[in-house]
C-alpha cells in the first residue's frame, strides 16, 4: 500500500491582545494611559473639531500587519461615520513585536446632539510561515478585526452660523444637506452672486474658518469666491460675509460644494442661453493639445513664463455656432485687452457664424518684467478673464570673465561663467560663442572658436552650492581668438532662464610680424615673413638691406606697394583670417655675401611692424 501525504499550513488562531491601545500625551506630561472600551469626548459645537491621540503597540511575539484603522457607523461595520475621522495612521503598516505607532482620532460633529462610532482595527498576524500579501488562502496570513472601543461625543449648538441672503431675508443653513443653494438659471454673458453671512452665535470670541470652494478636478469652475471682508476671528455676537458669484461660460447644470471649516454645503447653477450670443459654444486648446471648456467665473490661466525667456504661451480658442441652432449669430467683435496679451487671427468684426460654423483665433501671454500679468477676453458680449504670471529666474545673476582683458589676436584665453551668488538649484545648459568682424567685407573668422570642442558651442553644467559653471569639471574655458579684428559675444542658455551675453572687443593693431627669416639663394636674397594683420589691410612694404659691417646698402630703401596682393589674399577664399605668408626676392648682380641683413617694415591702416633678420 502507498501513503500519499499532504503538505499544509496550519494557521492557529490569532491570540488576544494581539494589538494594545493606549491614549498618548503628545506633551509627555503623564504616561500613557490605556484605552477603555468606552472613550467619551469633550462636547464639542457642531463643525468644529475634537482629537485624541492614540498608541496602538503589537504585544504579541510575531509581527502584525496593519490594513486599517477607522471609525465605523456600527458595532463590526466598515462603513465609515461622518462625524469621527482617523487621521496620521498609515495603512498597510507593518510593526514588528513591541513596536508602536501614533495616529489621531477626531470628533467632528456634522449634526447636533449625542453621537457614537466604533473605533475599529484590521491587521493580520504572522505565524507559521505565513505571507501578509499571499493570495493563496493556504500560505495567507490569519486575519482579524478587533473592536477596539465606542467612541461617544456630545455636539452641541454651533458657534458659528451660516446664512445666505435672499429677496424675503436671510435663510439658515444646514451642513451636509442634501438641498443646494440654486443660483438660478443665468445666461452665459451674466452673473449671479449671493452674499453668505458668518455669525458668531457664542458668548466667546471665534476664530473664523478657512472658507472655499470644491469643485471638479483640472475643470474650470463657474463659480468664484470672494472672501476679501472675513475677518481673522468675530468677536462674541459679530457677524462677516462673503460672496459667491456664479458666472457660466458653458450652458448646463454645474454644481459644487462650499466649505466651511470641515463643513459642507452644496451650490448649484444652470448656464442657458436668453440672447442669441449665449448659445455659442467657445473653447481652447493650449500648446500640448489639451482642450479645456472655459467658465467666465475662473480665470483662463497662460501659467508661469520666466521673464526675458522670450517663451510665450499661444492658446487658441475655437467659438461655435452649434448645428442644432436656428439662427446665424452675430458677434460685434473679439477683443483682448490688458498688458502682455494679443490677439491674433480673429476675424475683423463684426463676423456672423451659420449655425455648424465656426471662428478661431489666437490669444498669445508674453510676459515682461516679473508680476502678476491679467487681462480680458471679450467675445461680443461673452467675457473670459485672462491671468498670467512672469517670474524671475531660479539662477542668479551671471557674468563672464576672461583671463586677458582686452582681447588681442592670435591669443588663446580663458573664459569663465560666474554666478552673483551660489545658485540653489542644479542647472545644464548652453554657451556659445559667436564672432562678428569689423572688416567692412569679412563675415567670419573660423580661427575663433573653443579649443574643446574646435567649434563654437558646449554644454556647462552648474551644481546647487556652485558659484561657477563648469565644462569636463573645468570651470576655465579655453578659447582662441583668431587674427581679424572684431567682438566676440559669448552666450549662456538655461532652462527657464532669460539668456546672458556678454561681448568683449579685439581691436584693429598694426600688423604682427610672427616669424621672418633672410636666406641667400644665389643669385638671389630671399626674404620670408609670417604674421597676421587683423584689419585686412596691410600693402605698404620697405626692405633696407645693409653689408656685413652694418652699413646701408640701399639707404633710402627699397619701397614695394603690395595692396593689391594682400587685399586679393585676404578676400579671396580666405579660409584663414588675418594670418598671412610673404616671400620676397631680390636678384643680386655682384657678390651675395657681402649683404649682412635686411631691415622690414609691413604698414596697415593701424600702424607699421618691423623685423631686421641676417642673412644666413
């Protein structure tokens, strides 16, 4: 006979006291206190808020997995109770034997009078083996909720009272209602406001609440709220208020919540249409093609722009006559107004769009200095408002150095990116380097350039702390300079950042006699010159030859004109800037070596360069 066993996992009961809760003195004033089955908090008013903070600390000998914490409506429920909350308890937390964690339990009453919930733990316990996040009911972890007390709380009368103002007077407010405060039916070219009164209905001086609006996420919100006039706090018997206008650019019901403290109220408004401008359907699309459908009571946002970027932000808005109207609707004009906004592309009013048809047009944000920018979108009677933001950069200010000031040709230098101040952030970005000649004639010198890269551009980097930018970890960029008279202009791009130039000048000078060289080649003295000539202009030549006792043999010397020569050398296919190679040669009709040497002068329209060689 064959015996065939059976692996399993035997998973025991979780014992008790698995979890142990305790009420924590965040002060450390008293130790901490173990919680009873029954916690009862302050009487509280109705919207505010009462906390207690807890200790829950795993007293068994293996690990515990905590899923949830949470204050349910009944005795083993998870439905959640409005009026307590648990708040700083992390989920899916694992605490190892002995181990603690602190979270807070709030009373936050939404209604008047003696109100209970069930303050409850999930978690699961390790043992044999177990996985906390098998899926296999043979290998998962045993898991329970424990019960871990009734939580009671007494709200009373509110301290504060909302109300909102109609024709008849004010009405009440109740939070949490299931009936919305109705704005009405109002037309996409209107608006509608309703002022909502604060009172303070205590003997005791209250701190007002933060007061605002929810309503869908990413859309614009036909609502807008203005909270200028509430004060801080309202003294005993005081009152404030607040408005909220309703303000539709689409037709249909749209709906929100207002806040007050941890109060709710829900607000309602339908868009219709009572001209014949209303019914026109306008939307945007912004530069990565996301369409958005605009309320006038939200201003269209073109976002943050850095100043001196030249970035601008293009949106371009699309008005439809929609296929189900009746009836051409005339527009009188598209306007935009306010300072940093155009409009570009709109037809020249007044325009008559046919029912299916459409206009677009272009609304373009470019920013000047650094402020808040707003503007006005008008479409007939319909009327959008426009916000824009310019900000400065997030580097600091910046300048170039150069290792030799002024510049002169023929030179290799140094240059450096220096920051006003250490910078904050990590930054890479762009310099380039760009040459303009001032050779009536010359566009370019491709002598000038980096010696990294043998061109004119490379990528610098600036680190959060530095105060330098740094090219292969050299902060000292080296650079030629070329032989043509000129300005170089260096240039630094980075991100969300204006960009920086800086100019430095390499002035005209006479010619530069770099190397020469005087050698008898019977029957003939040949004279070599190389150097450069940064204006482009050198022609006018003298040569003075002397014998071998140094006494003039030509004494009035020998003048040469070789404009013509050095003008069609220099542009002509010149691929070589100022930098020039001269030979000349002398027929001698007696003895060669009785010449000892020759004195040059090279003359350009900035001065003379000499050299006196012997010959060899």
């Amino acid at each position: 006979m064959k015996l065939l066993f059976l692996a399993a996992v035997f998973c025991a009961a979780i014992p008790a006291q698995t979890l142990t809760f305790y009420i924590h003195d965040t002060t450390n004033a008293t130790p901490d206190q173990a919680l009873s089955s029954t916690y009862q908090f302050a009487n509280t008013a109705e919207g505010g808020s009462t906390s207690v903070t807890l200790k829950a600390t795993n007293s068994s000998s293996s690990a515990v997995f905590i899923s949830a914490i949470y204050v349910g409506d009944a005795a083993n429920s998870s439905g959640a109770n409005p009026n307590f909350t648990v708040t700083g308890a992390g989920q899916s937390i694992t605490l190892a034997p002995q181990a603690s964690m602190y979270f807070k339990v709030n009373f936050t009453p939404a209604s008047m009078g003696a109100l209970v919930g069930y303050l409850q733990a999930a978690y699961q316990t390790q043992q044999n083996g177990c996985s906390f996040t098998s899926q296999n009911p043979a290998t998962q972890c045993p898991s329970a909720t424990d019960s871990v007390a009734t939580l009671q709380g007494t709200a009373t009368a509110p301290q504060l009272l909302l109300s909102y103002a109609t024709s008849s007077g004010n009405v009440p407010m109740q939070p949490n209602a299931g009936l919305a405060v109705n704005f009405g039916n109002v037309s996409t070219s209107a608006t509608s406001s309703i002022t909502f009164t604060l009172a303070n209905v205590s003997l005791s001086a209250a701190t007002v609440p933060s007061v605002s609006l929810q309503t869908q996420i990413y859309a614009s919100s036909a609502f807008s709220l203005d909270t200028s006039k509430l004060p801080a706090t309202l003294a005993a018997g005081a009152s404030a208020t607040f408005t909220v206008t309703f303000a539709p650019g689409q037709t249909g019901l749209v709906t929100a919540t207002l806040l007050v403290g941890t109060l709710t109220y829900p607000i309602q408004g339908t868009g219709i249409v009572l001209a014949t401008i209303d019914a026109l359907q306008i939307s945007y699309v912004d530069q990565t093609g996301v369409r958005t459908l605009p309320q006038a009571a939200t201003p269209i946002s073109f976002g943050q722009l850095v100043a001196g970027t030249n970035v601008t932000t293009v949106l371009t808005f699309t008005v439809t006559n929609p296929s189900t109207s009746y009836d051409a609707v005339d527009v009188p004009a598209v306007t935009v107004s306010g300072t940093g906004f155009s409009l570009s592309g709109a037809p020249a009013g007044p325009t008559s769009i046919a029912p299916g048809s459409y206009i677009s047009f272009k609304v373009t944000f470019t920013p000047g200095p650094s402020g808040n920018y707003t503007g006005t979108l008008a479409i007939g009677s319909r009327q959008f408002s426009l916000t824009g933001q310019s900000v400065a950069s997030p580097l600091p200010s910046m300048s170039f150095q150069v290792s030799a000031n002024p510049l002169v040709s023929q030179q290799q230098v140094n240059v450096t990116l220096q920051l006003g101040s250490a910078s904050t952030i990590p930054a890479i970005g762009q310099l380039t380097m760009q040459f303009t000649p001032s050779v009536s004639g010359v566009s370019d010198d491709p002598a000038v350039l980096f010696l990294a890269t043998s061109g004119r551009q490379l990528q610098v980097s600036v680190a959060a702390g530095a105060q330098t930018a740094i090219f292969n970890n050299q902060s000292a960029i080296a650079f030629q300079t070329g032989t043509t008279a000129g300005t170089i202009t260096f240039t630094v791009s980075f991100p969300n950042t204006a960009p920086y130039s800086q100019s430095f000048q390499i002035s005209p000078a006479q010619p530069q006699i770099t190397s020469a060289t005087a050698m008898r080649q019977a029957p003939n003295l040949v004279v070599t010159l190389n150097g450069f000539d940064n204006t482009y202009s050198a022609g006018k030549l003298s040569f003075t030859f002397y014998d071998t006792s140094g006494h003039a043999i030509t004494p009035n010397g020998i003048a040469v004109d070789a404009t013509s020569n050095f003008h069609q050398y220099f542009f002509t296919n010149n691929q070589a800037g100022g930098a020039f190679a001269l030979q000349a040669s002398f027929p001698v009709a007696g003895d060669a070596t009785q010449v000892g040497s020759v004195a040059v002068t090279l003359t350009n329209s900035a001065g003379t360069a000499s050299t006196t060689q012997n010959f060899q």
